[in-house]
C-alpha cells in the first residue's frame, strides 16, 4: 500500500462519512433546471468534437497528397494528426465552458 493511500484512508476515517446534501425543493428544482439547461448546450460541442475527429480520417482519405508532401522530412499527414487537434479541443472546451456558466450566471 503506498503512502498516499494509506494517508488517503486516515484522512477519510477522521472527517467522518460523506452524504449528499439536502436541497429544499425550490433549490432542487432549480439545479435540476440548470442541469438540464447545461446539458442541452453540450451537444454542439459534442457534435464538433465528433465531426473533428472522425473528419480527420476522412480528411486523409480525400487528400492522399498529405502523405507525400513533407515539412522536415516529417509527413504532412502526421503533423496535421499530431498539431491540429489539440488547439481545436482547447478551443472548443473554452467556448462550452463560457455557455455553460453563463447558464449559471442566469440563474
């Protein structure tokens, strides 16, 4: 057992047991409201992570040239799989974060 486990195990035998908090019904309908709210504007980005990364392979597919053509002695094909989709994700991570707490911010 390493030392962070067992210091795990100590520090949750002397704060006690976790429970879920109780929510009068106004505030459990209403984060139940905002809950759904954030999960309907996660789709898009849902949608878009999908398209941008199952389009990569068809991007391949429709430009073989990417795999002759070269940057230092690198294939394009793979830059482009290695480069491209991380600032995308941040990106898209970034703007669904701003939707999602301006949901918040409303309510």
């Amino acid at each position: 057992m390493s030392p962070q486990t067992r210091h795990a195990h100590t520090r949750r035998r002397l704060r006690g047991r976790w429970r879920v908090p109780k929510l009068d019904a106004a505030d459990a309908e209403r984060a139940l409201a905002l809950y759904r709210a954030q999960r309907r504007r996660a789709i898009a980005p849902l949608v878009l992570l999908f398209a941008g990364m199952l389009g990569l392979p068809v991007l391949f597919a429709a430009l073989p040239a990417l795999d002759d053509a070269r940057l230092l002695g690198i294939p394009a094909s793979w830059l482009a799989l290695a480069v491209l989709p991380y600032p995308g994700l941040v990106l898209l991570a970034r703007w669904h974060l701003r939707r999602a707490e301006r949901i918040e911010d409303r309510q």
